[in-house]
C-alpha cells in the first residue's frame, strides 16, 4: 500500500525563513555530508502557506507499508508517519482510505496505522509473513513499494548480507539488526516489504546508504511482527536489555580494551563477547557483570559475536532470569541476569 501523510503547524517570519526540508527530507539529508543515511520520503516535502501574519504549514510526506490484517492494520516505518495528523492509505486497486496512527516505537523505526473508514464488507488482502531468521546471504529478494510516488515498484536484488548493527548502519540512537540488500530502493520505498522467492514478507525496507549505490537496509520481519503485534494493540512494545557496552573479542575495540586496561593482549582473549562496560543501575550490574568479562554462553546457546549475544537477549522476555556463561580472570563463572525493559 501508498501511504501519504500530512502534518500541520504554524510558520511565522518572512518566506527567507522557511525551512524547505525537515529531517526526514531526504533532498537535506543527501546535502549534509554528515548524513550518511536518508529515510525515504517523496521528493520533497511540500509546504502550504496561508497568512503572512501567521500561514500555517503542512508537510506533506509518502511512504509505504503491508496489510497486516483483515481489520484494517497496515505496518510501515515510524518515520514516515511521524507527527502526521492525517493518514491516507491508497491500496493497489487504487482504493484510498483514512486511518490514523495505532502506535509507533522509535527504537525499532515501526509503526502501525489503523484504517478508521468503513471497509463496506470488502476484504483486505494480507500479507503473508515469512521468517528472517531462515535468511541466507546470497537469496533473492524483492522490494515492493512506491518510490518517488511510482506506485506499486518492484525491483530485484539478494540479501547481500546480515546482522548489520545499527552502529554499523550509522543510526546509532536505533536498536536493530538488519537485513543489507542491493535491491534498487529509493524515497518512498520506506516501510514497503521485502519479499522472498516464494511471496513472503521478510523484512521493511528502511534505509539506503546515502553514499553508494546498491546498499539498502530491511528490517528483519521478525522483529517487525513482535513490535507490530504491541503496537496494533495500543501498547508500548517492550524491548529486552542487559545494560552493557559490547565487543567481539577480535575486534579492535577489544583490543584498545584490554590494552587500556593493563589486562594482557588481545590474543589471551578466547571468542565471545568482550564486556566494555556496565551501565549504572542496569540488569546486568545488579547482577554481578563486570568489565572485562567475556561472555562465551547464554543458557546452552554459544555466543561469538556481539549479534549474537543482542538476539538471545532480544528472544528472553522482559523479567526472565539468563545464565551467562563468562570468563573472569581465565577462570569461568555463571552470572544470573535479570533482563529489563529498555525506555527512553
């Protein structure tokens, strides 16, 4: 599905103070060289002016976004529907229906619009949801959406690799591992799906690469489905932490560490997960991880990357007890750490 939003304020001063771009205009953000990362909205965003005095403004954006339901939920990004006061949601018949916005979450960028229009007996065709864990490098892959407002745009490409880390993609401030694909995606594209071989939903697309061609990011569809399933309800979604700063133990930042810190060489280190810090207060200080320490197991599960250890936290529920397995020291111990609900 198309879906178009508007947002409204009041503009005052002279038209040489307009702000011709907001932060999700991707014309901006392809300006500033800073910004590695655009979101994909339509071209621009177009303003409205009324009275000089005090003209009201209205942003208009574009997106895309999956039926979720028969009853009306459509799942796409946060960003695009951000601070919008009216929704509409153009379907591939070319129906266009008003909803408003059910929930959104700003750490995983998802949200969940709910259709407000009577459906008159007509039935929604839903998405079918597939499995991202079942991913390999190397499959094929398609990207639905409308980019540029080219409706219903479906390019072809492979999942080119995953496990990318927020970090790594250059938005920090999220908390999500994606899917990296070359499918062409452009602005509009954001929150439209990325479809496997056999028709199903594998992931939201959500980024590019501001700087190359043929790099473009997808939420996995299965942390989708855990957000979506919260937020169609009307709820927070909960999102599962330890409260640490991480490191694979071959990485560079390990070896800064324990370099730093006097405690030997990298190389003494064994493959798992080097603990950088513990945050004040956190699930993981009140129980008992330290600096230093470096997690090799969660439960029965090995863990060799910092991936790794962010999944089976992400899989425990928000106040279940897990054993890490660490190494103190040379010497191995169990830590029993009470997982928390992340919030802002």
């Amino acid at each position: 599905v198309r879906l178009d939003t508007e947002r409204g304020g009041h503009l005052r001063g002279g038209v040489g103070d307009l702000d011709t771009g907001g932060a999700d205009d991707p014309l901006r953000a392809e300006k500033e060289a800073r910004n590695q990362l655009r979101n994909f909205f339509a071209p621009d965003e177009a303003l409205v002016l009324g009275m000089p005095a005090a003209r009201p403004r209205y942003h208009q954006g574009q997106g895309s976004g999956l039926v979720l339901s028969k009853e009306g939920l459509i799942l796409t990004n946060a960003h695009v529907v951000q601070g919008a006061d009216t929704v509409r949601v153009t379907f591939t018949d070319g129906r266009t229906l008003e909803g408003v916005v059910a929930g959104a979450d700003e750490l995983t960028d998802l949200a969940v619009v709910r259709i407000t229009e009577p459906l008159h007996g007509t039935e929604l065709k839903v998405a079918a949801l597939g499995d991202s864990s079942d991913l390999d490098i190397g499959d094929w892959v398609i990207a639905v959406g409308n980019p540029f407002g080219l409706d219903n745009t479906v390019t072809l490409g492979i999942i080119s690799n995953l496990h990318r880390t927020s970090a790594e993609v250059g938005i920090p401030d999220k908390r999500l591992d994606f899917i990296q694909t070359d499918c062409s995606i452009n602005p509009g594209n954001s929150g439209g799906p990325l479809v496997n071989e056999f028709g199903e939903v594998v992931g939201i697309n959500t980024a590019i690469h501001a700087d190359g061609e043929g790099i473009g990011f997808a939420i996995p569809i299965n942390t989708a489905k855990r957000v979506a399933a919260a937020l169609g309800e009307g709820k927070r979604a909960r999102h599962s932490y330890i409260g640490i700063q991480m490191a694979n133990t071959a990485s560079e930042a390990a070896r800064r560490f324990v370099v730093e810190s006097g405690s030997g060489s990298r190389a003494d280190l064994p493959s798992g997960v080097l603990v950088l810090g513990v945050g004040a207060g956190s699930p993981a200080e009140q129980g008992g991880l330290r600096a230093g320490d470096v997690v090799t197991r969660v439960g029965r599960r090995p863990v060799t990357t910092t991936s790794d250890l962010q999944a089976q936290v992400e899989a425990a529920d928000v106040g279940q007890d897990i054993k890490l397995r660490v190494l103190r020291g040379g010497k191995a111990t169990t830590v029993l750490v009470k997982v928390g609900d992340f919030r802002r």
